[in-house]
C-alpha cells in the first residue's frame, strides 16, 4: 500500500511543481509583481524570490522521483514549501489584501481560503509522501494498481492546479 501511497504523491507533487514553475518561468515580471503587492518579501527581494522559487519548485518535484533516502528530503523540501506558500496566503487575507497570487500563472481571482486549502492538502500530500517514503520497503506495484493511482493523480492535479477556475467558477459573489 505505501507504494501506491509513494507513487501516487511523487506524481501529484511533480505535476503540482512542473505547472506552477513554468507559469513563473514565463512570466517572472507578474509573479514578482504579485510578491510585492503581497509584501511579505522586502522590495528589493522580490525580484530575486520570484526567480528563485520556481527554480527550488523543479528541485522539489525532481526529488520527489529521486531514489531513497534523497526522495524523502524531497517530500520534507515539498512540505516546507506548502506550508510556506500556505502562510503567506493565511497572511494576506488577515492583512484584507484582495490581490491574486499568480501561484499558476497571472489570474484574476483574489487570493482565498480555497487557496490556503489547497496548499494544506498538498501539504497533506507531501506528509503522506514522505511518510510512505519512510516505511517503504521492498513491495511490487500491480499494473491495475498503478493505473488507478495514476488516474488519480491526473484528476487531482488538475483539480488542485485548476483552484482559481473552481473559485471563480463557484464564487457567489457575482
């Protein structure tokens, strides 16, 4: 079972990372915008977080897939990182910022709970992850099994990568 439990969160996380860090890849001028009118980087850092943190997003999905014990420090560097994430956005909601965090790229939709959430359940992932990553020992993967895992972690990446759509799509204030 930890295999699967393995399989399915180095595959969510790398999925996760990969998308969030091409977004900022492309478009490094919004995300440091977005850094700044969040403020919780000095001014004269944001430039540098912004081209930092999708570097350090590829690192943590490459390691995730790396071999034992490196795989565990990824999952503790993806977990950092959500918690992270997770505490700037808890800080600009109580600061009543209404600003979006171009965490997938430039979007419309003002940073919310739904995004705090999502960062804790991908948080939650990378705990599970490392966890599985720790008890792992020698067990086989049945073919049926790795492809629902993997159906899984297709639907929920793109569920989790697709939060602002779901926010806006849902939002009752219209």
């Amino acid at each position: 079972m930890t295999a699967y439990l393995l399989l399915g969160g180095r595959c969510v996380l790398a999925a996760v990372f990969a998308v969030s860090a091409l977004a900022k890849f492309r478009a490094p001028r919004e995300f440091a915008s977005a850094l700044r009118a969040m403020a919780v980087v000095p001014e004269r850092l944001a430039g540098v977080t912004a081209a930092a943190v999708p570097v350090v997003e590829v690192a943590a999905g490459l390691l995730v897939w790396a071999p034992m014990p490196i795989a565990t420090w990824g999952f503790v560097l993806s977990g950092v990182m959500f918690a992270v994430f997770a505490a700037v956005l808890v800080s600009v909601l109580r600061r009543g910022l209404d600003i979006s965090c171009s965490c997938f790229g430039a979007s419309g939709v003002p940073v919310s709970r739904a995004h705090v959430g999502r960062n804790l359940i991908l948080l939650g992932i990378a705990g599970a992850g490392l966890t599985a990553s720790v008890g792992s020992g020698p067990g086989g993967l049945g073919a049926a099994g790795v492809v629902v895992v993997l159906l899984v972690a297709i639907f929920a990446s793109i569920l989790i990568i697709a939060t602002d759509t779901l926010v806006e799509l849902f939002s009752t204030a219209r």
